[in-house]
C-alpha cells in the first residue's frame, strides 16, 4: 500500500483514520454482554471476598481479575452508549435530508 507523509506521521493515501472510539455490533448485543459480564464480576467479587477470609493473598488476586471484568462491563454499556447516540445522530440527518425534498445537498456526515 502507498504512505504518504501527514505531519511527521507516515499515513495510507486513503487518509487518516477517524479518531476516537468507534461503536461496533448491536445496542441489543452490547447491553446482554454487559450483562453477562456484569453477572460474572459479581460473582467474581463475592468469591475473592470468601477467599480473602481463607487466604488474603488468593483474595487479592481474585479482587484484581474482578476489576478486569469490571472493566469489561463498563465497555459493553459504554459501547451501547455510543452505539445508541449515533443512531441517534443518523435519524436526526436522515429526518433533516427528507424535509429539505429531492435534489437537496446532503448534510455533512451522510
């Protein structure tokens, strides 16, 4: 593939990929992993919390790994977040391209 220099940065000719976090799969889908995840860091914590009483060091462990799932949880709702907002975002240029009538210019993004 051909690069060309964009700002000291080597970049594909196409262009620069967008930034920030890009959505993928399903609102559907992301709200059931995130509560699937959500279920096993529950579970997760309350074991590392009965093993904590046997042996702290185990405890901890599970506590770390519980966090980690935690983090998966948050991602999945923050991914149906930002799926649902550009949904949201489309409906409103869709909704704002057919009041303008055929033969209109497309609004930025469409």
């Amino acid at each position: 593939m051909e690069r060309r220099r964009v700002d000291g940065l080597h970049a594909p000719i196409g262009g620069p990929k967008p930034k920030g976090i890009q959505p993928g799969g399903t609102v559907t889908g992301s709200i059931v992993g995130g509560s699937i995840a959500g279920a096993i860091t529950l579970s997760i914590f309350g074991t590392a919390l009965l093993a904590m009483l046997g042996n702290p060091l185990l405890g901890f462990g599970g506590f770390v790994v519980g966090l980690g799932a935690a983090a998966l949880t948050t991602l999945a709702f923050y991914n149906a977040h930002l799926l649902t907002k550009r949904d949201r975002e489309r409906a409103a240029r869709t909704a704002v391209a057919q009041a303008q009538g055929p033969g209109a210019q497309p609004t930025p993004g469409q």
